[in-house]
C-alpha cells in the first residue's frame, strides 16, 4: 500500500514540474510588442503680420494710389493685388502677401516675435527655390532694406516741425503722419518721394548714417552696379 502511495506521489511531482516547464516556455516564446514612439519634427514659426501692419501697409499702398479701398487691416483681394504690384515695383516675389522683406520694405516695424524670423531667401525677385531643383545665381546678395532707427526717425520728427511740416505723429514712429510730412520734405527737396527715411532722406536732414547703415547703403550700390553689368 505504501509503495502504491508512493508511486502516485512521485507522478503526480512529475505532472505539475511538466506542466510548469511548459508555461514557462510558452511566456519565453511570446513577442513582446512594444508600442512604436513617434517622433515630432518641429516646424520652422510661420511669419503673420498682425491687423495693425496690415492697416499700415494699406495706407500706404493708398498714398502710393496702388490701392482704393479703406484700411480695415484685412487680407482682401484688392490688397493682395496692390501688394502684389509694390513687390514688383521692389523687385520683391510677388506672392501678394505680407512676408518679413515685404513688410521692411514698406518700412512698417516689426514685432519682437517677428524679429525672430529671419526674412527668408525666397521673398524676392528672381530668387530660386532650391527644392525645385534651381540653380542659385552668381553675382552678390542682395542687401537688407535699409532702416531708420528710433532715435533717426525722432530727430527726422524734429526736423519736419520746425519745417511746419508735421505737427503730431507719434514719437520715434513712421506712422501715417510722420510719412505724410516726410513726402512734402521729400518733394521740397527733390528727392524721391517715398514717405521712407531712407539714407538720402536722411543725408539731407542732417541726420548721421549709423556704420551699419552707410554699410548697407555701399553693399546697396555694389549690388545695383552688379545687375547692370
């Protein structure tokens, strides 16, 4: 009886270490699916003039008599078109919108968030776009449009009031005013007349050329030489 007690005992140890050895093979021969990680590119930021700059841009573009309607700071379809023809006055890429070149051009400060975005190569006239295949053109880089500082745009507002040309505007600001009285200035004193302060404007004030700027001014005139030749 013993011996048959035994017996049982030892099959029965034998079962359950099968069956143990089994499931563990069966775990070990089991994938383990792991969940796939995405990797997010980040996006270069996106240049948007905001509702002011627009409005500021279409007075402009008025007094240019490129555009007819009202300044109500939004992308309508006359806007785009006169836009469209200052770029190309400008020798700028006429895509009708408001990019950082274009904006400079017009002379129209920038916000801090957007002095952040470099202005990019394909905003002007004749600049290829290498994803297509182009090749770049030989000759000098065009320079960036020439500005005015704060300080340069407040001496050029003193100049204009004691010429009684300007009685308001805001200080240290192109705004419609200032541009206005800079256009009288301008055709008084033979020159162009662009409502700018650009280096003759400037020049013929009396106004000093910061470095940078008389920089720019020869790198301007380097480049304009280029493309005659």
């Amino acid at each position: 009886m013993k011996k048959i007690f035994l017996t049982i005992s030892i099959c029965a140890l034998c079962a359950v270490g099968i069956l143990a050895q089994g499931s563990s093979a069966a775990s070990a021969g089991t994938p383990t699916i792991s969940s796939p990680t995405t990797k997010t590119k980040s996006r270069s930021p996106i240049f948007r003039p905001n509702k002011d700059q627009i409005k500021q841009v279409q007075r402009i573009l008025k007094d240019k008599k490129l555009y007819t309607g009202e300044a109500t700071g939004k992308y309508d379809t006359d806007t785009r078109a006169a836009i469209k023809s200052f770029q190309k006055d400008n020798r700028l890429k006429e895509t009708g919108t408001l990019n950082r070149a274009t904006l400079e051009k017009f002379g129209v400060p920038l916000t801090e968030a957007q002095k952040a975005i470099p202005a990019s190569s394909g905003s002007y006239a004749g600049a290829t776009d290498t994803k297509s295949g182009g090749a770049s053109t030989d000759g000098p880089k065009r320079p960036a449009p020439f500005r005015a500082n704060k300080d340069q745009i407040a001496t050029a507002q003193k100049v204009l009031r004691d010429a009684k040309l300007l009685t308001g505007g805001e200080e240290g600001k192109l705004d419609a005013t200032t541009r206005d009285a800079l256009k009288k200035y301008q055709e008084a004193n033979k020159l162009k007349v662009t409502g700018t302060l650009n280096a003759v404007t400037l020049e013929k004030m009396g106004i000093t050329l910061t470095d940078a700027q008389r920089a720019n001014v020869a790198a301007q005139e380097s480049y304009d030489s280029g493309k005659q030749n």
